[in-house]
C-alpha cells in the first residue's frame, strides 16, 4: 500500500503505521540578523550532532610511530581526529626513518584511540623499526566523503548510537512502503526571534575536517556516493563551522559534479564568508554583497550536486574547521509570533508529502530574521507510511 490520498492514509494511521515526533534545539550563542546556521551540532532533541573527523594542528608535539608486522601504528600527544579510509602526508621532520615517507599516500585502517591510527603496510614498505619522540606535522592529503545516516533496517536499533546523533528520527525503516512528511510545526518563545524561518533537509553526505586556515584547494576523496537522490536533482551544498572561524577574508569556491554527470563545475561569481564565525554558523552567509544563504550557489542550469571533488578559499583564516554538507531540501515553515506555533499540514494545505527515505538523515536549518541571544526552537514532525 502507498500514501496516495485520505483513504490510504487514514487506513495507515488506524494500523498505526504512524509517528509523532517532537524536537526541541536551543543554540548558545547570539545569532546575527539574516545568518543562517544549522541545527545538527546544537543542543537538544535530538542530540548534538558531531561530523566524523576534524582538522589535525598539531604542528609541534612529539609522535611516536612503530611497526609490527604488517601494521603501522602512530601514537600522538593529543587527540587527533583523523579516521578510517583517510589518508595523510608526512613532511621532512619524518625522514630519519625513510619508511615513514612511505606513509604519504596510504589510508588509514583503524582508529583504536583518540591518540592512536594505524596503517596496512607490508614489512618491504617500511622494516622493522621504531621513530619514538619526534617533532613533525602530519595531515590529511584527502578529505573523505561520510555518509549521514538517519534510521535503521531493525527497529530494535534505530535510536541507537551506530548512527549519526543530532539527526531527527522518523520510525523505522519501512523497506517496500513508502513513508511521508505530512505535518511540521514551529514555535519559540525566545524574544525578539521572530521573524525567522526553518527548513527541513534531509543530510546525504559529509566532507568533515576543512581547514579554513588553508588558502590550498582541499581535495576530497568520494569514497562514499550519494545514498538518496542519487541524480543530484535538488541535492545542495552548505558550509557549516565545526569550530569558531578567525580573522582573515575570505571567499569560498566549490568544484562538483553537476545532475547531469558534469564534472568540473564551479560556483559562480564571488561568495565571501563573513570573520569570526561561530560554531553550528554558514559562514557566506548574512546582509552583505557577496553574502548567500543558505546553500552554495550553483553554476547556470545545474540543477544539483551529485558529488564534490574540492574546496578552496581566497585566503586563510586565522583559525577554524569545518564540514562541507550534501542534503535534499524537504519543507519550510516561518516562525512569525513569538510563543505561537506555526503549522503547515502538507495533506490539506498543499498536497505535497515529502517522501521520507529509508536512511535519511533529518535535520533543520534555521534563517536569523533578527540576531537574538541563545533561541530557543520547539516542535513536532508528523510522519505516515503505507
């Protein structure tokens, strides 16, 4: 049975194949008026999110790397957020032992600690040998593609920690039925937070660790391809801070693969991101020239992205980290009075029922019509499938 009028539906809600799920964020910082920011790693329900793998600073501590048998391990001083399937460059600190240089290049096999990873190399790769104690940088080469994963093919694990926190759950996985968005509503009681505006986006894809100090294109490797909406039709890029930005100008430029397969495209014109931006913030976002929100704009008649090879800024920030995310707008609703709810029924309203995929990561993104300390965002999702 499908989703296909009243008739369906109310026989879907009587066999109780139905969901009402609340969600609440409150951000703790002061947006700015006409920024918008993304919900994922804010506080709440659903939890905060976190993006697999950050960018490596240490630029100084000592590291300590030894072989045994056909693996490599490299202890740090500090966490490193590296992870699986990424690979990295060794610079000349490392070349007192010349089979450390044979790690350039190599991915990453596991993470066992946040102080440790590990590589698969054979014993003619690198000897037997040991570095204990030396000062040098190491970086990833390669930014990997990661999946954002929403729901589970058991519903005994669904809301379990294998999958992404800070996504909105929606039930089970429903394999042959089709499950649909048949109501949202919004209400904040913060002051001075109205007007603002949310939208509801299904997260396909994630490129964690960006550097915004780097003025270098940053490649990325997509290891992963798109799990949903797999033409690219619909499907957008955003920035999002994974850390607090510096000081330093900065404009930012995508290359991609277009829907139709067209690789090489770019974003056109000049997009600036804005100094100083703040954790959870889209930073080319805001009031100026040159601002976008809340998606990077595409190259003419492109009508989404299926994949991202790089990202390169004009300049360097003087600090910061970010995630490069893919997702597929699902619904909006404005926020208008403070401490009144918004509504919008999808069935009756406008008859449109978003598609809700198996998988699909669900998360906000949330429009500042007015800067306002700490908002405070509330609401229910209604789902239906048949």
């Amino acid at each position: 049975m499908a989703i296909t009028g009243l008739k369906s539906m109310t026989s879907a809600i009587v066999a109780g194949q139905c969901l009402k799920q609340s969600w609440n964020k409150t951000f703790a910082i002061t947006t700015v008026t006409g920024h918008w920011y993304s919900t994922f790693q804010v506080p709440g329900q659903p939890v905060a999110g976190v993006y697999g793998g950050v960018t490596l600073t240490n630029a100084s501590g000592n590291w300590t790397a030894a072989s045994s048998g056909n693996i490599v391990t490299v202890d740090t001083i500090v966490p490193h957020g590296l992870f699986i399937s990424e690979t990295v460059a060794t610079n000349s600190s490392w070349s007192t032992n010349t089979w450390m240089q044979s790690l350039t290049g190599k991915a990453i096999i596991s993470v066992p600690t946040p102080h440790t990873f590990t590589f698969a190399l054979t014993v003619a790769d690198h000897g037997s040998t040991v570095e204990a104690g030396t000062s040098a940088n190491i970086a990833p080469t390669a930014l990997q593609s990661t999946s954002m994963i929403g729901s589970s093919t058991s519903a005994a694990t669904n809301y379990g920690g294998a999958f992404n926190p800070g996504r909105i759950c929606h039930a089970e996985d429903v394999a042959s039925m089709s499950k649909h968005l048949v109501g949202i509503e919004a209400i904040t009681a913060t002051a001075a937070s109205c007007p603002s505006y949310l939208m509801l986006v299904d997260m396909l894809l994630n490129y964690p660790g960006i550097s915004m100090t780097s003025a270098s294109a940053q490649t990325f490797v997509n290891t992963v391809a798109l799990p949903r909406y797999t033409s690219g039709i619909g499907v957008m890029a955003f920035l999002e801070m994974t850390t607090a930005n510096g000081t330093g100008a900065q404009n930012v430029t995508i290359t991609y693969t277009n829907n139709n397969g067209t690789a090489g495209q770019t974003v056109p014109g000049t997009v600036a991101n804005v100094v100083s931006g703040v954790i959870s913030g889209i930073p080319y976002t805001g009031t100026a020239v040159n601002n976008f929100g809340p998606f990077l704009p595409l190259a003419s008649n492109d009508q989404g992205i299926r994949s991202v090879q790089s990202l390169q800024f004009s300049g360097a920030s003087t600090l910061g980290a970010a995630s490069l995310v893919l997702c597929r707008p699902l619904a909006t609703i404005p926020l208008v009075t403070v401490g009144v709810a918004s509504a919008k029924d999808f069935m009756f309203d406008i008859f449109t029922i978003p598609r809700i995929y198996d998988g699909a990561c669900l998360s906000f993104l949330y429009f500042s019509g007015l800067g306002v300390a700490n908002p405070a965002l509330y609401g229910i999702l209604d789902f239906v499938w048949g």
